[in-house]
C-alpha cells in the first residue's frame, strides 16, 4: 500500500543518514601512537586495543554532536524553507492517508457486497434445501382418502327407489316414505406411505334438496378397531346409513335427474411428523347415468390438505 512504502522510505534515508555520520567519523579517525617501550615495565598489547576503542567511541560521539549542532544551524538558517518542507511534507502524507482510507472504504464495500451476496447464496441454498425436504416430507407422509364401495351402493339405492319407479300416478295424497333404510358402504384408505391417527371424521346422506354452499360436519361416534392406519392400509368397513325412507315423490324427482343423492363428510388425521391433515368428499347419485361418484359442484366440500 503506499503508505506503508512511504513509511519504508522514511526510515530508509534516516537509516542512510546514520551510515553516513559512522562512516565520516571512521574516516576521519586516527590511531594514537604506540607509547614508548619501558623496558622495566612490559606492556599489555590489550591495553592498546581498548585506549584505541576508547578514542573511536569519543570521536564517533563528538562527530554525532557536531552533526546534530550543524543540522541545528542549517534548520535556524533555513526555518521558512524547512516549514515550506515540512508542509508539503504532511500534504503528501495526508494524500496517502486519504487515497488509503479511500481505497479502504472501497475494499469494506466490496467485502460488505460480497457478504450481501454470498447471504443471499445461502437463502436461496437454505431455501432449496426447505423445499427439498418438504417434498420429502409430502412425498412419504399419510394421505387418507374416502372409498366407497360403489357396486354395492348402487344397489342399495335402487333398492331404494324401487317403489317410486312403481308408482304411475304421484299425488300429495298418496305420497308415502318407503320403510327401506339404504344405506352407503365406505372405508377409509390411507394411500401416503407413513402410518397415521385417525383423530375424526363426519358423514351423512342427503337427499333431495341441494347443498348448502359452506357444509357443517357433525363428528361420528362411531368406535373404530383401530385409530392409527398404516400406509396403504384403511378402516374397517363402515356404513352411513339413510335417515329415513325416500318417498315416493323424492324417488320419482330422483328418477327425472331433478333431485340427487348426496353423500359427504370429512376426516382429520395426524401424519406421523405430527401434522394435522384433512380429507372433505362430496359423491353424488345420478341417475341419468346411473351412477354414484365424487362430485366438485361445491368447492367447500372439496379439500385436501
């Protein structure tokens, strides 16, 4: 970075300055001369060499001092020109100090964007990975729906309507509710792959007026063998038997496709990852086609969650 070279230079041409002062005092160094032989006292070729580091280190000092008072001298004599220096001096610096402090805030922002946008590679890899397992999780959980045994249902309705086909001439007077009770043979299938707890479930039969556009479900007491369906299991054979006898007008509007059958209900469950579910069917009977199945006429009786 350009501070840090221009740090580097600074303590560089200090550096230089003092190389140049040892150098001129080494220069400018003399030996002493070697005393004069005492024959009755012999000399210590080691106290020659320690008067010699003694002189070196006293003329290094005093050519140190004699720098230091020069540069003293030149700074008093050139003031205005060393100020103008030292001027320009913290100008450049603070130049550097900006462009670096620039360029810092440059380098955090791109960091700051790359942070923004490695986040948003998480959300989107946690997303994914969110989505991933709630397919899991859908693809194995417990999906209970209504089956009815519809062969047999037929049946039992055209029992039903047996004595309105009989009768050739319907008046008031003569209406009368057949002592025939039909009645509507179903189970409940768990088509998911996971068990689950049946916690209720409601059905009833209609007939011949149409539905109301929101259902009201009424729970059935009725005692099951065994609450918890394991995948690709159902209940028990269960029956949802006519209120009462269709009469003969009823049978005969039935007949004329002017009125219907209407069979519906519903089924709360638990899967096994502790999620409540629920299961709404409408099926219809129609005797144009003489037939008996599911029917999306009424969307609130439709639902699966």
């Amino acid at each position: 970075m350009p501070l840090r070279r221009f740090l580097k230079i600074l303590l560089g041409g200090i550096l230089i300055v003092l190389v140049l002062a040892a150098l001129r005092v080494a220069c400018s160094f003399e030996p002493s001369p070697k005393p004069p032989d005492k024959s009755n006292h012999p000399t210590n070729i080691d106290d020659y060499d320690i008067e010699s580091l003694q002189t070196f280190l006293l003329s290094l000092g005093k050519s140190i001092c004699r720098f230091f008072d020069e540069f003293v001298t030149f700074v008093d004599s050139h003031d205005k020109f060393i100020v103008a220096l030292s001027t320009i001096f913290i100008a450049i610096f603070t130049v550097v100090l900006g462009v670096a402090t620039v360029k810092l805030w440059k380098s955090t922002d791109n960091l700051h964007k790359a942070g923004i946008d490695q986040l948003a590679v998480t959300q989107i890899a946690a997303d994914a990975a969110k989505t991933s397992a709630d397919a899991a999780v859908a693809t194995e959980r417990a999906r209970f729906f209504i089956f009815v045994h519809t062969k047999e249902a037929i049946i039992q309705i055209k029992e039903a309507l047996t004595p309105a086909q009989m009768w050739d001439h319907p008046t008031s007077a003569t209406d009368h509710a057949t002592d025939f009770r039909a009645y509507v043979p179903f189970s409940f299938k768990n088509y998911g792959k996971t068990p689950a707890i049946i916690k209720e479930f409601s059905f009833q039969v209609t007939f011949p007026e149409d539905l109301p556009d929101e259902p009201t479900y009424f729970p059935r007491d009725n005692v099951l063998n065994e609450y918890m369906i394991e995948g690709g299991g159902q209940t028990e054979r269960l029956s949802c038997p006519f209120d009462r006898g269709i009469t003969t007008r009823e049978g005969q509007e039935i007949l004329r496709a002017q009125a219907h059958i209407w069979f519906w209900g519903r089924i709360l469950y638990d899967d096994c990852f502790g999620k409540e579910h629920e299961h709404r069917f409408l099926w219809k009977y129609n005797s144009g086609s003489h037939g008996f199945r599911p029917c999306y006429d009424y969307p609130n009786y439709i639902k699966n969650t």
